[in-house]
C-alpha cells in the first residue's frame, strides 16, 4: 500500500510539472506571436467568419477584411463597414442605408481586431491542447482559460509555429461559439490616415443615427 501510494505520488508530481512546463511554453510561443504581431505597423487580414449556435440552430458563415494601424481599423464583412480612429465608431449597414456613431469601447472585455490578434490572453491561463483540425494543418492550438470571470469560458487559437502568426482562433461563450480563419496576412501595408475617418461623402444618403 505504502509503495502504491509513493508511485501516485510521483506520477502526480511528474504530471504536474509537466503541465507547468507545457504552460510555459505555450506562453512563450503566444508571447512570440503577440510580440511579431504588434511590431508591425499596419497589418491587412483577409478572413471568414462563423458564429455557431447550436440550440438556436445558427449556423452561419461570412468573408471579411480588416486593415489595423494601431487602435484604428477599417473592417468589411457582409454589407457591414466599420470605421474606428481609436476614439470614434462609425458602423455602416448597406442594407438600412444608415450610420451608427459610438464611442470606442476600451474596457477590458471589448473586442477589436487589433485586440484579438494581439494581447486579448491577460488574465488568461494558456495550455497546448489536442485538436484534430488543426494539428492536420500543422498547426499548434493553444487554449486559454479565464483566471477570473470573463465574458468568454475559453479560447482556442491555432498558431503557425513556424511562422509565428495566428492563423484562426475560436471564441466560446455560453451558448454561442465564433470562429475566425485568417485567410491571408499582408503586415506593414501602406495605409492613408483617411482610411479611418468617417466621410460623410462615401455615403450621401446615409441616415446618421448618434448613438453616444
């Protein structure tokens, strides 16, 4: 009995050390990632979409493109354009014709691109874990664990070890579950300040709704 205990006893303390040491690795390479990702002055992604909700019976899938300098960004995703200068969101809906205007959300649960792609784990627990897709891309799936409640259960982000970019990344919430697949990363893209303003010449007929 007492050999049979000291033997769980190691193999637990073997078990946990390994679980440290795969924890620090999978946030040395997410750090790698974020660190090249944030060097670039500009990066132009090309992308899709899905939002998935089982009980609801959503399954639904769209083709995006964002162009990110710094908290500014210009995103194009079905019929919607989204316009941020870091301050300022201007969202317009081809569909209504109409412009809403809001005040850049900074807190810490709010989604930008340049949040997703960059340092959205604070506060987050980051393993390697298993997954079928994308070990068959080649890819390494880091999944990260909220140390404190958060508005997301979990994330799972497939990395290019060799390129050291994110190539998806998959948010779970509750009930829903939203997965983004990066297509195409252009970094240092040469971007006019003008495209993250709004103007009001782009949309003549636009009805402008303040929601601030």
């Amino acid at each position: 009995m007492k050999l049979t205990t000291t033997l769980f006893t190691l193999c637990f303390l073997m078990l946990t050390s390994l679980n440290l040491v795969a924890q620090k690795k999978a946030d040395e390479l997410l750090k790698e990632v974020i660190d090249k990702t944030n060097a670039y002055k500009t990066i132009e992604v090309f992308f899709s979409y899905r939002m998935l909700n089982e009980s609801a019976g959503i399954d639904e899938v769209k083709e995006g493109k964002v162009m990110i300098k710094g908290d500014a960004y210009k995103l194009m995703i079905a019929g919607q354009t989204v316009i941020s200068d870091g301050k300022t969101v201007w969202t317009y809906l081809s569909e209504s014709d109409e412009v809403m205007v809001s005040d850049a959300d900074h807190g810490e649960e709010a989604i930008t691109p340049s949040k997703i792609l960059t340092s959205y784990y604070n506060d987050y627990k980051a393993s390697f874990v298993n997954d079928k897709a994308n070990a068959a891309l080649g890819l390494k799936t880091i999944e990260l664990k909220p140390s404190k409640g958060k508005k997301f259960t979990k994330i799972q982000i497939g990395i290019d070890e060799r390129k050291h970019q994110i190539a998806n990344f998959t948010l779970f919430e509750s009930n829903n579950t939203f997965i983004y697949s990066i297509s195409k990363m252009n970094p240092d893209v040469k971007m006019d300040v003008k495209l993250f303003a709004y103007n009001k010449d782009d949309y003549p007929t636009a009805e402008v709704i303040d929601m601030r």
